[in-house]
C-alpha cells in the first residue's frame, strides 16, 4: 500500500511504546517525527527491568531480543518464613526435561527497560528522534491535521499527532476529556537493583508476601537481581517518603526484618542510588467514545458522501491511553501492541479510503479495538493489586503450575511437611530439582489414589445404625471362605503381588490433609485396599483373600506391621490414636 501521501506523523514521547510505534509505522513506509524530551537515548538513569510476555508485537517489528534475555524457568511465591506457598515455571513442565534455550522457546522475556528502548530505537531511521524537544500544546484541524507547538515555541504540521508521553500525558490533558483524573490505588512501590546474584534468583523469579506487603525479584541481567517491594500507604505519605531514599529505605527495612533469606540483605546491601519509590496511580477505564466524542459505532465508516467523516487526528497509546498498575507486568506489553496495531489499522485505512480519507477511517476503529483489548488489562491489574495486599495473597496454590496438572494444595503440603521452602535454594541439587522431586513423587501419590477411587468409587456414608449388617453376617462370610478351601496357614507372599502399602498409606493421609485420620480409620481402608488388589490378581492370589478375611486378626498385625515400617522411614507419624503424613 503506498501511503506516501498521508504526511507526516508526529509521536510525542520517546519511550519504549513511542519509538515502538515509530518503527511500526516506518516498516510500512509511513513518514514518522518522535519528540522526545531526553537530550538523549543515554541520558536517562537504565531504569528497571521489564517481563515481554507475548513477543509476537516485537516480531513484527523484527526485533530478536533473546540476546537481551536474563531467563528463568521458575517462579514461587513464599510467605515471609520462606515457606513455598505455590510456584509455576518451564522447570516442572513435561517439555522441561527435553526442552533447550532457543529464540522460539516461548519464554518470558526479562529485559532492562532501557535496552528495550535501545533495541526499539536501533530499528529507526537516523533523525528519526528529536532529541530535547517536548510537546507543550497542539491544536486540531478537523480533517486538516494538528499543528503542534513544543516547549521553545517551534511549531510544527503533523497528519497525525499520536500521544505516546505516558501516564501524566501532556496530549491526553489537553484533550480535556471530562471527568478524566488519575486514581490512587492507596500502594506505594519500590524498585532496586543490586549487582550480583542470589542463589533464590538465580534463573527464578519469587515473590514474598505477608497479607500486606510484597516483594518481587528476577534476574535484571545474568550478573545483577531486581526487586520490587510494595505496601500500603496514603498518598500524602508516599509522596513524602518516596523523595527521601534514606527513610524509604529504613521504611522497607523495618517491614521485612525477619523474613526470610535473602531479602534483609538484599534491601540492605542495596545502595541508595540504586533504588528509588513512587505511588502507584492508575486510571478509570477510557471509553472510546470519550476518547472520540461522536464517534459512534459507525466511526470510520464511510458516510453519505461516501468517505468516512472528518476526525481530530490526535489519538493515544500506552499509558498515556490506558495507565495500569505494574502486579500484571502488562504496561510495556500492551503499549508494543498498541504500536502494531495502529500501524496495521492505518494502513487497512489508506488502502480502503485512500491517504487522507483513511486517516479518518482508521483512528475509531484502532481506539475501540485498544481499549476493548487494554480494558480488562487496567481492571485485572488492579484487582491484583488488592489481592496481593491481602490476606488472599497467603493462600496455598495461588500460584498454579500452568503446564502440568500438578495438584498444587497437595504438593504444598508435601513440601511443608518436609522443610523445603525458600532456605532449599542452596542445596546442591538446586531449589527446582528438589521441588520437581516432590512434585513426581506427590503426583505418583495422587496417581495411586486416583486408580484406587477408579476401582472402588467414593467411600459411601457410613448407613444407620439399623441397617448395620450383623456380626453373623461377617462370621458367615468367613465360614464360606473356609468352606472354599482357605489355607490353614499365612500366605507366603505376605505383600500381597506387590501390593504398594507405604504409597497407599501416604495417598489416604494426604488426601486428609493436616488432620490425618485416627489408626482404626486407616487400618480399614488399608486393609480394604489391600484385599481388593488381592481380588484384581491371579488366581493364586485371590485365594489368599479367603484366607485372610478367616484370619481377621492376622490382617491387623500385618498392617501394624507395614505401618511401623511406613513410620520408621518417616512417611507417616503417629500421635495417640491419629496418624499423619510424615
């Protein structure tokens, strides 16, 4: 499509969504000026770091960033005593164990936010950025343009004019929509980075909570670690703390003294200069139709005269369209897209309406398609923000394993029961290998119950004391084994064709979790199993049942006897009459 015609399109702001719709727009030939504030692309401090979790936007910029990567293959979440209250990653997904490091291994992607910028910036044409220029004003002429004032009262003509300057947006202030206001979401967060790496962040992001605050850290580069901490604080005391680095940090301190390792190191050994705070601030979800009053849902259509009806050529992207909360990592991903599409919406516009025409088509059609898309993005980010303050934040299994169906609650249990938690990242097996062995053994756990609920269905309520069947009935049903030819001595193979005791046992009392069930209660279901897997095998085997079911207290001595042996490996404990898993 030539839209040679169309004139030049004027971004304002620089950043990682503004020079990413540069370089989307000049892919597909489109004249493009970005105004940009910073003297330069290296004036800016290197800021934090970002997640990318859809790369198909940088791919059709054409921008490789698995050079940049800083991976991870792990994520948990902890409570402050360092126990794992859930965790996901490639590293317990099936694929794991035959997976290698490619570019297209689908993969989060942890990257500096300012060397997105630079790999954003490198695909654009030399001068394509005005350095030190800062949009101050714009006035629309409808189907005409913009005319754009900047800060040292050069002006300058525009076909478009896109506002790209972030959250506090100069361009969408101007447009002075009404009701338009930022909304404090009542958190305060900070950000640091801290040369070197810890075990617990080695390839592996972890967030702790407590139910108030919450701290988040991943690789920022293979050598250095990111964190991020937040908690609750009115807004007039965050902007107060946040301009004091010292008593920021003694805030932060003071919050996490005693949780577990690394984190009181990694906030003390964290310099000054290299951590810095700011309120957390969204927006109510913009319609489009307050972004583009009388842009109807047949905006960009055309009209009588056959050709869509004149816009103001002013629209918004990113943040300066759709401010979010960051516990999502989705504000740098949605502005990427939102450069993808418009590009893809101006150019359907030129081919359908012609050059100026389809400037006046595209810009309704790429705002209801952004901020339907970008809408439920804002709400979820800040509902997560609620949610992660909150004592919703210390429930077991928030965190699911997305590649396998790993029963989270169990493999939580399983691996509190065992002291595996936060403190395990040192040993030498690696924190993933060791949870990834809980995870096996806990699923051939569920596996064994699972084939055993298959064979004899969910466990009946026990029936009313007057439709209890009588002991006679029970002595009958040994004397008709007797009568069958039952062995006058212990079968000799004791175990039942490899029956699995010490598996069933744990499955029944990991299924009854924290309670455990008292020894008679177990005894019987044990016992129940085990005659039943004696029914399922040859007939040699299914003799012993008759024998067994003769022999009643023989049966109870050779549970007692596996459950010592269960005991003295740890896999079960006993208290008084209850047993639990070990």
């Amino acid at each position: 499509v030539d839209v040679s015609g169309v004139g030049r399109i004027i971004v304002a702001g620089g950043g990682i969504g503004g020079a990413a719709v540069a370089v989307a727009l000049q892919s597909r030939g489109f004249d493009v000026l970005v105004l940009e504030a910073d003297a330069s692309l290296d004036s800016r401090k290197q800021g934090y770091g970002l997640t990318i979790q859809r790369q198909d936007a940088m791919q059709a910029m054409g921008i490789n960033l698995a050079q940049d990567d800083a991976p991870s293959t792990s994520h948990y979440t902890f409570s402050a005593d360092g126990a794992i209250l859930g965790f996901f990653g490639e590293a317990f997904g099936d694929k794991s164990k035959v997976r290698r490091e490619s570019d297209a291994s689908g993969r989060f992607i942890h990257i500096p936010r300012q060397k997105l910028r630079a790999r954003v910036v490198e695909q654009l044409r030399p001068g394509t950025i005005r350095w030190g220029s800062k949009l101050r004003s714009f006035e629309c002429r409808r189907g005409a343009g913009v005319a754009v004032t900047l800060a040292d009262g050069t002006t300058l003509d525009a076909a478009l004019l896109v506002g790209s300057d972030g959250i506090f947006s100069t361009v969408r202030r101007q447009l002075a929509m009404p009701g338009d206001r930022l909304h404090y979401v009542g958190l305060v967060v900070v950000l640091g980075i801290l040369d070197g790496s810890v075990p617990l962040t080695q390839r592996r992001i972890f967030e702790t909570v407590d139910g108030t605050t919450r701290l988040y850290a991943m690789p920022f580069t293979p050598s250095s670690t990111m964190w991020q901490l937040s908690f609750p604080c009115s807004e007039e005391a965050a902007r107060t703390l946040t301009k004091d680095a010292a008593a920021l940090k003694a805030e932060l301190l003071s919050r996490c003294r005693g949780w577990h390792d690394p984190i009181p190191a990694l906030l003390a050994d964290t310099p000054l200069d290299g951590m810095s705070g700011y309120p957390v601030y969204d927006r109510e979800v913009l319609e489009p139709a307050v972004l583009r009053p009388g842009a109807g849902a047949g905006a960009g259509k055309p009209g009588l005269a056959g050709r869509p009806a004149p816009q103001d050529r002013v629209t918004l992207i990113g943040d300066a369209a759709h401010p979010m909360t960051p516990f999502k990592a989705q504000g740098a991903n949605q502005a990427l897209s939102d450069a993808v599409l418009l590009a893809e919406a101006l150019v359907q516009g030129v081919r359908e309406h012609g050059a100026l025409a389809g400037l006046d088509a595209a810009l309704p059609l790429f705002e209801r398609r952004m901020l339907s898309r970008s809408a439920r993005v804002v709400v979820g980010s800040r509902e997560k923000a609620k949610e992660l303050h909150s004592s919703l934040a210390l429930q077991p299994g928030r965190k699911v394993q997305r590649d396998t169906g790993v029963d989270m609650p169990r493999v939580v249990r399983a691996l509190r029961a065992g002291g595996i938690g936060s403190g395990s990242a040192t040993d030498p097996r690696g924190l993933d290998a060791v949870v990834a062995e809980v995870v096996d053994r806990t699923s051939a756990s569920a596996s064994h119950a699972a084939e055993l609920d298959a064979i004899f269905g969910k466990r009946p309520a026990a029936p009313p004391a007057d439709q209890a069947p009588p002991k006679r009935a029970k002595r009958a049903k040994r004397a008709q084994c007797s009568a069958l030819g039952a062995p006058g001595a212990p079968p000799l193979d004791a175990d039942g064709a490899q029956f699995e005791w010490r598996e069933t046992m744990r499955a029944l009392l990991e299924t009854a979790g924290e309670a455990g069930l008292r020894r008679k209660r177990l005894r019987k279901l044990v016992l129940r199993l085990y005659l039943r897997h004696l029914s399922r095998q040859p007939e040699a085997a299914r003799e012993e049942v008759c024998w067994w079911r003769a022999h009643p207290a023989e049966l109870q001595a050779l549970f007692r006897k596996h459950l010592r042996a269960a005991k003295g490996v740890g896999l079960v404990r006993t208290q008084g009459k209850m047993v639990r898993a070990g």
